[in-house]
C-alpha cells in the first residue's frame, strides 16, 4: 500500500547506545521517514535476559527476527526496531521496539537505563513490561523506572502561557499522553488465587497495585510506583505465561517450532498478540495528533537530542518542533505539487485567462488539501499563508509569462497577416482613386483572419487594438490622398476610422472585465472551499483532544472508584483532578477557537484578490 512500510526482512537498530550516550540512526530514520501511514508502536521494556525479544517476534510474526541470545549476555543494545504492515488495521503500520534490557550488569549505569525505560513511555503507544516470576514488592520495587518519570518528563515548557491558576501538577496529565501498560509475566508458576478465590490475570495486576494505608515513609515508598503505574498509563493489562518449554530448551526458543511448544504458552501467547493487535491504538502526540511514520522519526530524534543536551523532555516543545518540520514539509511538498501542475500548463501558453484562472484554483485546491492531509498544530495559519504566498508569487509569474507570450504570438501573427498589405502600400496598389476603399477591404480580412486564429491567449484584443492605433494614421494618409472621395466622404470615413479603434478599445476593456470577473469567482469559490476544509481540519483536531481528554477521564474515572473504598483523601484530589480535566474540555468547544486561524486565512484570500485586481488592470 502506498506510504506503507518498506520491506524489512529484519529488526534495524534505531537508537545506538554508545560511549558517547543515546544516538539515532540515520538509516532507520529514513526508513521511517518513507511511511506516511498513521503507526501504533509498541515497545517492550524489562530487566535483560527475560525473554521480550521472543514477544516482538511474535507480533511481527516471523522467526527469527529480534535476537533473543543464548547466554547471561544481553543480546539487545540500544532501541531495536521493525516495521512491518499492521495485521489488523489496514493503512496502518506496527512498529514494534525492542529495547535494551534494564539491569544489565556489564553497563553499571542505572541512568542509562532509566533513559531507556523514559523513551518506550515517550515513543510507544502501547508499552510491554516484561518480568519473570510473579508481580510481588520486589517485582514492583525494580520498576522503581516509573516513579522517576515526574523527574525526566515535562508536559508544558516552563514558560507556558495557557497554564491556568487552578493548573494541576504535570504529573496528574501524564495520563493524557502516556501509553497503555501491559505487563507480561513470564515463567508463571503460580496459582492466580486471591483469598481462595480464582482471580483473572488482570484482577491479579490489580491486588498487586492495592495501596497501603498509612503515612510513614515505609508505607510511602511502598505505594509510589504503585500508584504511579495507576496514575500514569490510561488502561493495564496483565498477561501470566507458564514456561514456554523445559529449561533445558530455552537456549533455543528462537528456533523451536510451536509443535514444540507448551500449548498452554501458546495459547496466552496469542491472547497477548490478539490484543496488542486490537487494543493498541496508534501514537499520537499532546493535542491527540496522529504520528505518522515521517512523524515518528522526527520525534526520536528530538527526544534522543533533548536527553544528550542535558535537558529534561518536554511533550510541549517536542509536539513543536515536529510541527515544525512536518508543516514546512507540508509546505514543500504542496508547493511542488502546485508547481508540477503550472509547469504542466505553460506548455500550452498561451490561453485565456479564464482556464488559467480555473486552472490555477484547481491546482491551488489541490495543493491545499495536500498541506492539510500532512499539517497539524499550524494554528495561527503561518504556514498555510507561506503556502498561498508561495502560490500566490508563482500564480503572478505565469500570469506575466503568459502574456509575454500572448503578446510576441500576436505580434507575428499580426506582423505575418499585415505582410502582403505592406507590400501593397510599397507598390502604390493603394494610391490611386478608390484605393482606399480597396485598403479597408484588406485591413477588414486581415483583422477577420487574425480573430479567427484560435491561441492568441489573453493578449489577443490588446494587441491588435495597438496596431489599429499605430496603422491609423497609414489609413488616413491614404484616406486623403485618395482623389475620388469628397471632401465630406473623407470626413465620415475619418470618423469611422475613429469609432473602429474606440470600438475596439471598448471590446478590451469589457474582455478585461469578463476575465476579472470570472477570476474573481473563482478565486471566491477557491476562498469558500479553503475556509471549509481548514475548519474541517480544526475540528478533526478538537475532535482528536476531546478523544485524548475522555480517555483521561476515563481512567481517572475508573481510579477514583478504586480509592473511594479505603483513600477518601486520595478520591478528593482525583475528583479536582478530573473537575480540571472536564474544564479543559469545555475550553474546546469555545467559538473563540478558529478566531486565531481564520482572520490569518482570510487576509490570504484578500491578498490573493488584490494581486488578480493588479494584474487585470485594464
């Protein structure tokens, strides 16, 4: 499918883990940067040598892919990743990430590794938390990750002007971008019993986070990354695996055939996959903007960059600067498409300007619906109106190219007809009694051959208006050297001499006015349909942030009934929180929204008339 991924018969590294630190990889970010399709990604992270290789292979479906090693060593470096075509979703693309494995004893860089964990949340819209065993405090306690992210995420740059006085902590909005949490548990033994009583895999994820009452820090510690995974990630989900096979052929799982395989590894394994097929939705970015693949290499590289400067992430400045470069992208790729069409069209210059009016709003409202299908965030219209000046300018050259040529066509083309009258005039054939007569019999045919010609475009009245005014007083030399006429003849025939050129002056200018006023249309028209589809596209993009707030509602929603069983304080600050959450989504649907758009897109329109009114000019 078109913009879809690129054959990939294996995993390439994205994201390098060098001694210089994190680094991006130019070649995966080009594959990336080929896919236009919207991409659900999904990243598995965990403590190394605990199988996540082998669960991205599964959802890429192909063995062998992400190598899973056979040693203590672990085989993952950096950010692995493999695109393939979403199984599920048609014109959509599964990007799966296999991250470094955490803990890993040969890096003894714990910072690293909370890097690491801090660019699945941020990349991933679905990420996998892989661990082995059973999810008891020591499980929990190595996911201590989570709990670092207040210190390594922002929401807003420090000088946002939208925080309002009743803003709450950034924290509490992580919800509104982070991914959905799925925790694979692998190499289950246990029973899923709570109380003597079978619990489902999900109801076991759910006992593990209960809080504990109490305020000594004992307790505190104890219930931080428990309530950061509740407050944190949108949905959870819990998948427990029983050993895949006998240990002594877990060196080879890579390689095993699924006849090989217990069933009942097999059978939670496609669960897992069926549901990362379904549930993951595609990434998107604060705002609700979908993230393309071109989109996601540029959000890998800012976060890779921002983490080697130093700085802390910011979903604010990131959406930004990936504005940035897709707008002006968008902007370049539209631009190009206009041109194409223009370049198309000077081949058969010269033309009236009637098609070329309705030749440029077509290619024009076709630029635009290109810019709108790659733009977002664009909501001052900057780059909308670089777009229409860009057009705009080009539109003013053609016009000027295409009476250049109008012109030297009917110049020749007048000069080529005049031809065998000029020879006449040199021959005295018109210097006789009668010539005259003889002279307005020739210049008529003439001037009926020459408006029978049918590409002399939009020059074609001017021009021979100028040279019935340059041959005027030709005629009048004749008029009066011809000795049959009287001298009231040659008084009327002067005024009809007079009355031809004001006739034919009359006749450009009510040319000039048909073509003004057909372009005027059209550019009204062009205007009308702009202001539409860009309206279109701002209620996509509110229609993308109620989505983004009703999911954090939603889970906040779900949290609060939770705690109002045994943390009546702790339901209180969840109900202001989503009080707050409920205000902004109001905001939204303020009439004030499109105010900052629309006047901006407006002045393009007005500006584009005013530059046919200059051109047209009579």
């Amino acid at each position: 499918m078109s913009g879809g991924p690129p054959p990939m018969p294996a995993p390439v590294c994205l994201i390098e883990n060098t001694d210089q630190g994190l680094q991006t990889v130019e070649s995966a970010l080009n594959l990336l940067r080929r896919i236009q399709q919207p991409v659900v990604v999904v990243a598995v992270v965990g403590l190394y040598r605990t199988g996540k290789s082998y669960l991205m292979n599964r959802l890429a479906q192909q063995q062998p892919g992400f190598a899973l090693g056979s040693t203590i060593e672990s085989k993952t470096k950096g950010i692995w990743m493999w695109c393939v075509p979403h199984p599920m979703k048609k014109g959509h693309t599964l990007v799966l990430l296999d991250t470094e494995g955490l803990g890993d004893v040969d890096k003894g860089d714990s910072k690293n590794d909370a890097w690491v964990f801090c660019l699945g949340v941020l990349l991933s819209s679905t990420m996998v938390y892989n661990s082995r065993g059973t999810i008891d405090n020591q499980a929990i306690e190595k996911l201590h990750y989570v709990a670092e992210l207040t210190e390594q995420i922002q929401v807003k740059s420090g000088g946002a002007s939208e925080q309002d006085d009743d803003e709450m902590p950034e924290e509490c909005e992580f919800v509104r971008f982070f991914p959905s949490f799925v925790w694979a548990v692998r190499d289950f033994t246990l029973e899923r019993k709570i109380d003597g009583r079978d619990v489902s895999e999900d109801e076991y994820l759910d006992f593990a986070l209960q809080l504990k009452k109490g305020l000594s820090a004992k307790v505190v510690n104890y219930n931080l990354p428990r309530e950061c995974i509740r407050n944190f990630f949108p949905t959870r989900k819990c998948f427990t695996f029983p050993f895949p096979t006998e240990a002594k052929n877990m060196t080879h799982l890579d390689s095993m055939a699924e006849a090989n395989l217990d069933p009942d590894f097999l059978k939670v394994a496609d669960r897992f996959c069926s549901y990362i097929f379904a549930e993951s939705r595609v990434k998107t970015v604060k705002g609700g903007h979908r993230v393309t693949g071109s989109r996601f290499s540029h959000l890998v590289k800012i976060y890779v960059d921002i983490i080697n400067s130093g700085k802390v992430p910011c979903l604010e400045n990131a959406v930004v600067a990936m504005a940035v470069i897709e707008n002006q992208s968008a902007v370049n790729e539209a631009f190009q498409l206009f041109v194409q069409g223009m370049e198309n069209l000077k081949k058969i210059f010269p033309i009236d300007l009637g098609p070329l009016s309705a030749e440029h709003q077509r290619l024009s409202t076709m630029a635009t619906q290109e810019f709108l299908k790659h733009s977002f965030k664009d909501m001052e219209g900057k780059y909308m109106t670089q777009l229409q000046e860009k057009m705009g300018k080009l539109y003013k050259q053609l016009i000027n190219e295409n009476m250049d040529t109008s012109e030297k066509l009917c110049q020749k083309l007048l000069s080529d007809l005049y031809a065998p009258m000029a020879a006449n005039i040199q021959q005295g054939s018109y210097a006789k009694p009668g010539g005259y007569d003889i002279y307005c019999r020739d210049r008529d045919a003439m001037v009926a051959k020459y408006r029978q010609h049918d590409k002399k475009g939009t020059k074609g009245e001017e021009m021979l208006k100028e040279f019935l005014q340059q041959k005027n007083a030709e005629a009048n030399s004749i008029l009066m050297a011809d000795e049959r006429l009287t001298e009231a003849d040659k008084k009327l025939a002067e005024a009809r001499e007079q009355a031809a050129v004001q006739e034919q002056q009359a006749k450009v200018a009510a040319q000039h006015q048909e073509d003004l006023q057909r372009a005027l249309e059209d550019e009204k028209r062009n205007q009308e349909e702009r202001l539409r589809r860009m309206e279109e596209k701002m209620e996509e993009e509110r229609r993308l942030q109620r989505e983004e707030l009703d999911r954090a509602l939603e889970s906040k929603l779900k949290e609060q009934q939770m705690m109002e069983k045994g943390f009546k304080d702790k339901a209180e600050i969840m109900s202001q929180e989503i009080e707050q959450l409920k205000r902004k989504k109001n905001k939204l649907a303020d009439a004030k929204f499109f105010k900052n758009f629309i006047i901006p897109v407006a002045k393009i329109g007005s500006n584009i008339l005013s530059s046919i009114l200059y051109y047209l000019r009579p």
